[in-house]
C-alpha cells in the first residue's frame, strides 16, 4: 500500500493471520500515551462459535502491515495474548489513547476543536499530520484545520495539545488563519447546537477515552460522534 497511513484508514479493517486466516476487526487505533506516536491497534476477536463475544485483544502497530485498501495482516499465528507488546510499550495497553474524538487545545489551553484523523509515519508510526474539526457547522463554514505532526505535543491527560504556530497552517477549507485564530470556532459556539455537541463530546473523551476493558470508553467515542455528527 503506497499511501501514508492514516486512523480512518485503519478503523474498521479485517485483520488476518500471517497465513491468511481471518482473525477480528480493528475497532481503534492506540496511541501513546504522551507522544504523538501511532503504538498499535486494539482488535474485535470473531464471536466463539459465532455466539459468544471475546475480550479485545491490542496488536503492536509495528507487528501488522496493511494490505492493499481492506486488511491488516499480522506476523503472528494468531491474536497475541493481552499482555503481549506491553513490555516493548514500556506500559499497559490500559494507559494508551484513542485519539479519535478528543478534545484539542493549544499550549496555552485555548480550545481549537476535536481530532477527526491522524495520518501517520509508515516506519516510525510518528503523528504527521492531525485533522481538526469544530463539528458540523464550523466544518461547512471553513473546513477542518490541519495540523502537521511538527506542532503537535501530543497527550496530557485530557487533550491532544498542539504548539504555538498551528495557527499559521492552511485549513482545508481555505481559510486557514480564520479557523485556526478561533473565529470558526466563535461561529460554531454562536449556535446553541454546536456549542452543546462539543461542551459534550470533550467531556466524554477527556472522562473514558483510554477505558477499553470495560467497553466505556468506546461507547463515549460513539456518543461523542453522534453529538457532533461526524462521519465514519
């Protein structure tokens, strides 16, 4: 696959053994917990005997390849056990992030938006380039700001926060310095609508963006994504 990798890309593929056998599906994409670094994926195991759910298991990015537009094929046999990789992270896979959704501030704490995608390294999985939205109508309005890898400090614990001078990127709506010195984001805050979807939604990502285990941290990036009417 030539293209750059990027989160939306990888969400939703079928994941498959070295030898072809077809094992789950990539439900996120982890993060490191403070750099703005790609770690692996967590993985929706098949059903046992098609019935019976199984727990997620998380695969080390560097252990799969992406495989033309609808696989990602793993160098094991089979899914790894929960703790494998947790040695080479240096952490649990409970302290990694899924960025999707969360909350996006500069340096200073000023709000910029949400993450809508990543686009990422293929050998050193490094965050390249980070889309920003500010939900449905400052999307319209201006477009999605974004953000290259460069400016972006990564994770502090309740949002992805990027450095002085993203202010100065295009936004891909074309009107980049607008969008960035907060003037979309102003508009969006202007309606009633918007203004709730985001108070919500960062609310929810900050509070159980890394729960996997318990499935709560997923069923708060689903919520959030109906609030602020993003698309898959």
């Amino acid at each position: 696959m030539s293209r750059v990798p990027r989160m939306s890309a990888i969400e939703g593929r079928r994941v498959y053994a070295a030898a072809g056998r077809s094992l789950g599906t990539v439900t996120a994409v982890l993060f490191d917990p403070a750099a703005p670094k790609v770690v692996g994926v967590q993985v929706r195991p098949h059903p046992l005997w098609y019935v019976i759910a199984r727990k997620p298991r998380f695969v080390l990015i560097g252990d799969a390849e992406l495989v033309g537009d609808e696989a990602l094929r793993l160098a094991h046999a089979r899914l790894p056990a929960t703790t494998h990789g947790e040695r080479a992270l240096g952490h649990s896979w409970e302290d990694t992030v899924v960025w999707r959704g969360m909350p996006v501030v500069s340096a200073e704490g000023v709000p910029v938006g949400a993450v809508h995608d990543v686009v990422y390294a293929r050998e050193t999985h490094e965050v390249r380039k980070v889309m920003v939205t500010t939900g449905v109508l400052g999307d319209a309005a201006v477009g999605r700001l974004e953000v290259s890898g460069s400016f972006v400090r990564g994770f502090d614990g309740e949002h992805v926060v990027v450095e002085p001078g993203y202010d100065q990127l295009q936004g891909s709506g074309g009107i980049a310095k607008q969008a960035a010195r907060g003037t979309a984001y102003a508009k969006v805050q202007g309606e009633r609508l918007a203004a709730s979807a985001l108070s919500a939604g960062a609310t929810a990502a900050a509070a159980v963006g890394r729960s996997f285990r318990t499935g709560a941290g997923r069923k708060a990036m689903d919520k959030l994504k109906s609030l602020m009417g993003e698309e898959e």
